[in-house]
C-alpha cells in the first residue's frame, strides 16, 4: 500500500462511518440537522447578511429571515411555536391581498426544543442588549396609536378587542414572541435586518428617544 | 484587426456596465405604487386596500377609521397642488394637517421618486390639479 492508497482510505472510512451513522438517524438529533433534513432553509435565510437590494429579491422569498433569530426573538415562545405554530403575518407571506391560510409545517416537542436551541445561537452584532425597556407606558402608546400610526399596518389589542392594519406582522402578542433590543435596532438600522420591505424607514423621522419608548411598548404586548 | 477587437470589446464592456447600472435602479411610479402604496390605498387607488378593509380581505377587524385617499376621484385630487401631493407623500399625513395614517415615505424614496409617483398619481384621477 503507498501512500495515495492510505490518503484514499483515510477519507474513504470516516465518509463510510458516517453514512451508518446518519441512516440510524444518530448525528440528526440535532437542532442544526433537524432545520436541514426538513429542508427549512428552502423558505428561511439562515445566514446573514441581508442581500436583498431590489422588489424582486424580496418578492421571490418565501418566509421571514432567521439568521438573526437569537436577537429577536424569546426562547420559551420559539420553543412553543415550533411545536404549535400559528399565525403571525395577517396575509400571506409578500401579499398585500390574500389572507394568510398556510399551515405552517410543525416540529414534535423534542425537535421544537432542539431547533430553538439552534436558532437561539444565531445572533447579530448590531443588537445591543438593554437598549429598551419593555414597558406599556402612555407615551409609547401614543406614539404607536396616533403619532405615527403604527397602527395603520400592525394590529395590536385595545381592551379586549383588536385593532389595526394587516399588512404588517401582528403585533397584539409581540411581547411573547420578540425583544425589545431587537425591536429598538430594527427601527434605528433598518437595511441591516431588512433592507426592502413595505414598512417605511423611520431614521430621522423618529428620535432615538421615541425608538426605545416605541420598542419597549411593541415587546410589553401580550 | 488588434485595433477593432480593441473597439469591440471597450464597446462591449461600456455596455453592460451602462445596462446593468440602468437595471438594477430603475424603479418604474408604477411598481413603487404598488408596493408601498396599494396596501392602503388598494390596487385600483380607490381607498380600498387590505389596511383600510381587512374585511374585504376576510380578516375580522375594524375599518380603517380615515379613509385613505381614493386617488381616482378628480374632485378630492383637484384640491391639492404637486406641492401638497409632494410634502404629503414624504412628511406623511402630519405634514399637511391630515391624518398620521398616512405615513411618511421622505426616508423611504428619492426626492425623484416622489415626483415620478405624483405625476403618477395624477395619472390616476386624470386631473390637474389646483
């Protein structure tokens, strides 16, 4: 045997190792391989940075990106909602028309609990932790309500009723779901996490003041 | 012949970088209407979007509580000047004493970009203008 031969077994071996231990389903257990087997990255941008720089690029997606998922959202309602997702988006993913009836495809608690693991671990830079408190308070509802009318695209509760726009995420239940943190760097540097879209920029319009009060008061809804 | 494969390709490459830069900007009134605006003001203009129904939509909840402007009416389009269209699409509602519904896309398009969607816009109510 020279040596190409032992270079060529040395390759050949752990490749067949491997291939036993993916058929006994050993090194999918997990949260990294239960997002590939299941294919979740044909629908969800799993690495950053943002590319999209035209309509086009946004329109062609065909679900929310989560290569910063560990910034923005909580762990405990990642968990819940991959067991028993629901609907977030009032209309369908990049429809200003259609209402969202998609079933979104569901994990088991034990795959839910890993895959969480694994997006919890993708974070971005440009999220500061303790930037925003999470708190309802009037000035943040004002600033929501009539101020700019965030509510014109997001609906969120009044009483025990809801009220608002659909063509934005549904935000009565934001407080479960997202931070504060990410909410504050999500209005303050918008091309970072979402570059193209059909909420509009608000740099420079909102003070930064007003951006933690908004962010604080979007993370309180529950 | 070294001299006119020079020629072709200068010319060439002048080309795709003319070409490329044109399409990779070039955002037509229309299309920047239809993905901003229309979720408001509805695909037609008429005021009758997703946000100002959601019931047309089938989703339970209330109308919008002002109407977004319905852009094909001539009447309601003729009292506003190019400015007032101008200053209400890039300040938003708060600028011309209207409602903060109507959001402010100043951040959001070009200067250009705002006077390509007015021109646009008055396209759609066949009007002039005061």
């Amino acid at each position: 045997m020279n040596a190409s031969n032992i270079g060529r077994w040395m390759l050949v071996l752990p490749v067949t190792a491997l291939f036993i231990a993916l058929s006994w389903g050993v090194s999918l257990a997990d949260g990294k391989g239960i997002f590939a087997s299941k294919n979740c990255g044909s629908c969800h941008q799993i690495q950053g940075p943002a590319a999209e720089k035209t309509f086009d690029d946004q329109l062609k997606k065909k679900g929310p990106e989560l290569w910063y998922s560990g910034s923005k959202f909580k762990k405990e309602w990642l968990e819940e909602w991959l067991e028993k997702p629901t609907t977030i988006r009032p209309l369908k993913y990049n429809s200003v028309t259609d209402k969202n009836t998609d079933k979104h495809p569901a994990l088991s608690k034990k795959e839910a609990d890993e895959v969480a693991e694994y997006l919890m671990t993708l974070t971005a830079k440009e999220v500061a932790k303790g930037t925003a408190e999470e708190k309802v308070t009037p000035q943040g509802k004002n600033l929501f309500i009539k101020r700019y009318s965030c509510v014109g695209c997001h609906s969120i509760k009044a009483g025990a009723q809801k009220v608002g726009g659909v063509s934005g995420p549904d935000l009565s239940e934001a407080g479960k779901r997202l931070t504060a943190d990410w909410v504050y760097a999500y209005l303050k540097e918008p091309k970072v996490f979402k570059p193209v879209k059909r909420m509009p920029v608000f740099v420079d319009i909102i003070n930064d003041n007003e951006m933690k009060t908004l962010a604080g008061f979007v993370a309180a809804q529950k | 012949m070294i001299t006119k494969i020079f020629l072709i390709t200068v010319f060439s490459i002048g080309t795709i970088a003319f070409t490329g830069k044109g399409a990779a900007f070039a955002v037509s009134a229309e299309e920047n209407y239809k993905f901003y605006c229309t979720q408001c003001h509805g695909s037609d203009g008429k005021g009758e979007g997703a946000n100002s129904k959601p019931k047309v939509v089938g989703i339970d909840l209330p109308e919008m509580s002002v109407t977004p402007r319905n852009h094909t009416n001539p009447e309601d389009m003729n009292k506003l000047t190019d400015t007032d269209i101008e200053s209400a699409i890039s300040g938003g509602g708060a600028a011309v004493s209207k409602s903060t519904i109507m959001p402010p896309w100043g951040k959001t398009l070009t200067e250009a970009e705002i006077k390509d969607l007015t021109a646009y816009l008055r396209k759609l109510c066949k009007c002039k203008g005061k």
